[in-house]
C-alpha cells in the first residue's frame, strides 16, 4: 500500500498496457492475416507443418498466444484495480468506454478459446456455425482493439504524441496491408479463372476434334464396306 506521500504504483497498470498492445498489435494481427490470406504459403515446397497447413499453424499460434496475453493483461489491470471496476465519475468517460471495450474483447477472448478446445469435425454439418460465429466473435474483438487502444493512449500524459503518431501509423498499416493482399487475391482468382477457362475449352476443342475425326472415320469405314 502506498502512503500518503508516495505517488501510486502503476507497475501492474504499465504491464497491462504492454501485454494487451503485444497480444492485438502483434500476435492478433498476425493471425488474422494469416487466417485469411496465408492459406497458399508453402515452406519448401511442403504446404504442411508439424501434420497441419502451415497457414493453420501459425494462426494457431498467433491467437493462442494473444488469448494468453488478453487474459493475463486482464488479470494484471484487476490486480492494479483491487478488483474494483472502473467509475466513470472519477476516472472519466474514456476510461471507462476503454473498460467496457476491453470487458468485451476478454469475452471474445474466452469464447474463441472454448470454441477452439471444442471445435467439431471440419466435416461436421454443423461446421458452418463454428466458423460463422469464430469469424464473427474473433473480427469483433480485433475492429474493437483498435479504438480500446486509442481510448487509454488518449489520456496518458507521459510520450502521448509518441503513441498516438504509432498507433496511427499502425492502423494505417493494417488497412493498407488488408487492401493490398485484397488486391493480390482477387488478380491472383481472376488469373487463375482465366487459366482454367482455357483449359476448359482447349478440352472442349480437343474432344470436338475427336469426336469430328471419329465421325469422319467412321463415314470412310462405311464407304468402303459399302464398295
């Protein structure tokens, strides 16, 4: 406890901030990204790692570790707290807009950890429903990530500028990196259609062709049986 001429000790406070902005920054990001355009990656020539798609691993990863971190920034801000939640007449409207954000984040957080320790079989009928609302739940809690940052930076005193110009920065990364990727993709499915449209009709002329000299091999068999 702090005496009354000691400032407050914001150690647990400080390492909330690292291990949320390291978990959804780093590991979150990554993981989405890879979920959603890593699924062609292969690692010398092998699609594979470890008996699962490389893609697949590395979102693995990436989510477990951010989960991980999510629950224990939690954690971490309780203990600061003393468990008490935060009061919005004392500490103000953008800490606690900020709480809530994060108390929503924490529950994706442990929806998507129960739902991948209980996930059915990928030829599951009711496989849609898991990825519907996996997608769902994991989309929400990394859009909300974005202004749960910007809320508690907007109130520090010491190197504000600093983080706002890097959170921006990153933002703005990560809207460029999702619009490029889009871009590569939809070249790269527009190519690829392309590609199998040809094939599609150099089979198509190929068999027009045998079939064209089959006929007319078949006319000239019945011309000389009928001389």
């Amino acid at each position: 406890m702090s005496s009354n001429n000691t400032a407050p000790d914001f150690t647990l406070g400080r390492a909330h901030g690292t291990v949320m902005v390291f978990s959804w920054i780093l590991f979150a990001s990554t993981g989405v990204l890879f979920a959603r355009y890593g699924r062609s990656i292969r690692l010398n020539k092998q699609k594979q790692l470890l008996g699962e798609d490389i893609w697949f691993q590395v979102h693995r990863f990436s989510l477990v570790l951010a989960v991980i971190g999510t629950l224990l920034g939690f954690f971490l801000i309780l203990g600061q707290a003393q468990g008490q939640w935060v009061d919005q007449i004392v500490d103000g409207n953008y800490m606690f807009a900020h709480s809530i954000l994060g108390a929503i984040i924490v529950g994706c957080a442990l929806i998507q950890a129960w739902m991948a320790l209980f996930r059915c079989h990928p030829d599951s009928p009711f496989r849609f429903i898991f990825n519907w609302v996996h997608r769902t739940t994991g989309m929400l809690a990394f859009i909300l990530s974005v202004p749960t940052i910007f809320l508690v930076v907007y109130v520090l005193l010491q190197y504000h500028d600093g983080f706002v110009a890097i959170m921006s920065l990153w933002s703005a990364w990560i809207v460029i990196i999702f619009i490029v990727f889009e871009v590569v993709e939809y070249r790269f499915r527009l190519k690829s259609s392309r590609i199998e449209i040809e094939k599609s009709k150099g089979r198509s002329d190929r068999q027009s062709n045998d079939e064209h000299s089959s006929s007319a091999m078949n006319e000239q068999q019945d011309q000389t049986n009928g001389h």
